[in-house]
C-alpha cells in the first residue's frame, strides 16, 4: 500500500461537504469507481432475503459508504432493504492501491451515517475525507482498528477468514446501534449471512486437509492470508511479495530467489497465485516462467470479481480454482 496518495478534498471541496441526510430508495447497493461512469445495481442474493411489498419497503435506509466493495458486500447482506450502499472502489481493470479520491466520494462519505474502510495505510485517502468532513453523528468503522493492525502490516484482511468473521459481527453491531429499531430484521440477516458464509469456510478447511504442507508461490502478499489458513507452505521471498504490493522493485536477490523456486531449486512449487490487478512486467515475467515450467498458475483478484457477486461467491470461486490447481499438480506427479 502506498502511503501519501493523493486526495482529491482540496480547492473548495470543504464548502462542497454539507453534512446532510440523503435519502435514496432505489436499489440497495451503488458501487461506483468515477463519477463519470454509470451506477450499477448490485444488490446479492443474500441481502434480499427477507423482501417485503412494495408498500411495506422503507423509503429512509441506513446511508451506508464502503470504501471497497468486499466490505460494502458484507454490509449490503446485513443491512438488506433497510440499508442503501455505496461501495467505491470496484474496478476490475485497477489497482487498489492507486485508487484517487474525487468529490463525489468526498461527498457522499460526508452525508453517510455509517463508513467503512479498510485501514492499514491502504485506503488513507478515505480516511483523510473522513477526518475533513468531521460528522460528528456519523459511525465509522476502521478495520484495521477493529482487529488491533497497525500500517505497515499486511492489510488484505478480507481473505482472512477470521477476520472476516470478526468484521461481520461488528458490522452487525453497529447496524443495530444505528438503526435499532430494525434489531430483529439485522439479527435474521445476520443468522443468513453466517450460514451463507459457511460454504466458503468449509472449502477452506478441505484444502487444509487435504494440501496442508503444500509449496506454493504468490507474485504478491494478497495471498498471505489463504496460505496461512489452508496450511499451504508459501514460500515466495517476502521481500519481493511486499514490495509489488506497494508497486516497488522488489529487491534484486529477491527476484533471483522467486525464479530459482519456479526452477524447483530446493523443491517443486505447486501452484503460482498471481495478483491479476497489480500486473507489473516483472510478475508477467514470473508468471512466463511458471507456466513455462508447467506450474498451475491461479488468478486472484484484490476487489470482488465480477462486481455483482457476493463477497462469499467470489471467495468461493477463487478457492476452487486454487483446490483443482492443486489437484491437477497432484496428479500430475
């Protein structure tokens, strides 16, 4: 994650933040990357259990900003008709780390009653927005505060799923506090997503019991996370990992090291996970390698992919592609 991006908060914009309400009863998720493009409707599965007539559904929602649309997922099946999101950052084509701020997102992080950001260094431009607009009956949840990580740690927690656990139960919490007239109706949602969330848990409890041990490389740290809770051996150079993360040149040694481990030098690499939105032409020359030696190479992605699936059905699919590598490298030898 780079540090010190560039905000787009200044020249006016502090007049622009007006702290008010804004009530929006179309559909419950937006998700946007530019105010020049056009807002999607995402709403999952999951968020619309429970739906009512149209008489009955509520014209005032919870407004709602994430800064990532992996939380924004999580939170839009808990909130459900009672909650209108907007997630910011979803480009497929981009990478997270580079994200820049404009005014429209000054703007509806100022009139949200509830902010969602990642923290850790990697979202710091919406936290600075956060911090300019200064509403004082807004609710903001840090995740990197929540889970006690400071920056300078690795801040994918999302494919963590303990730490998704624990965001969950505070997204749930703060719903309530919000909104707690809805107690009962965020208390179901929350048993749903639970329950919808299982799916993803199990497959990465069959992975560790079935490749724990298992070598693997990562063009970056992204990863991290699912190889510590599978029980995969991920061996890349942590220094080259980190350093694509943050869009450096990873130390020279580290390079030579990567490639020796593709070479099978100190033992065959099972499968080669790559970052598809962080694509340098060093983790292109990585990935040549790779398939050159007829390692599986697995795609992940940082945001939800595609955009309009649930955080648990992306999850999911990223595991089975990591599962059938596996098994084809098994069967292989």
């Amino acid at each position: 994650m780079k540090s010190g991006q560039k905000v787009a908060i200044g020249g006016g914009i502090a007049s622009a933040i007006i702290i008010t309400v804004v009530v929006m009863s179309s559909a419950n998720i937006f998700v946007h990357n530019n105010a020049n493009l056009p807002i999607q409707n995402n709403t999952s599965p999951v968020a619309q259990s429970g739906t009512m007539s149209t008489n009955q559904i509520p014209t005032s929602k919870v407004q709602i900003v994430a800064a990532e649309n992996f939380w924004g997922s999580l939170v839009s099946q808990l909130g459900g008709i009672h909650a209108q999101v907007l997630s910011i950052v979803t480009d497929p084509n981009a990478d997270p780390h580079e994200y820049e701020s404009n005014t429209a997102d000054a703007q509806s992080i100022a009139n949200a009653n509830y902010v969602i950001v990642n923290g850790a260094g990697y979202d710091d431009w919406a936290i600075k927005i956060i911090g300019a607009s200064n509403n004082q009956n807004q609710k903001v949840l840090n995740v990197a505060d929540l889970l006690g990580k400071k920056e300078g740690t690795n801040p994918h927690f999302w494919y963590n799923p303990v730490y998704v656990n624990q965001t969950v139960a505070r997204m749930y919490s703060d719903l309530v506090s919000i909104d707690p007239t809805n107690t009962a109706y965020y208390k179901q949602q929350y048993a749903d997503l639970n329950a919808s969330l299982g799916q993803y848990n199990t497959r990465i409890d069959k992975i560790k019991q079935q490749f724990a041990g298992t070598r693997v490389a990562a063009t970056e740290d992204v990863f991290a996370y699912v190889a510590n809770a599978t029980g995969l051996d991920l061996i890349s150079p942590p220094e080259f990992m980190e350093a694509v993360a943050e869009g450096n040149d990873p130390p020279a040694q580290s390079i030579v090291q990567f490639q020796q481990q593709l070479q099978g030098q100190g033992g065959n690499v099972a499968v080669l996970v790559y970052n598809k939105q962080t694509v340098t032409p060093l983790t292109q020359s990585i990935k040549a390698l790779a398939a050159q030696k007829d390692i599986p190479i697995v795609g992940v992605t940082e945001t939800i992919q595609p955009p309009d699936v649930s955080f648990q059905d992306w999850m999911n699919a990223e595991l089975i592609s990591l599962q059938n590598a596996l098994n084809t490298k098994a069967l292989g030898q």
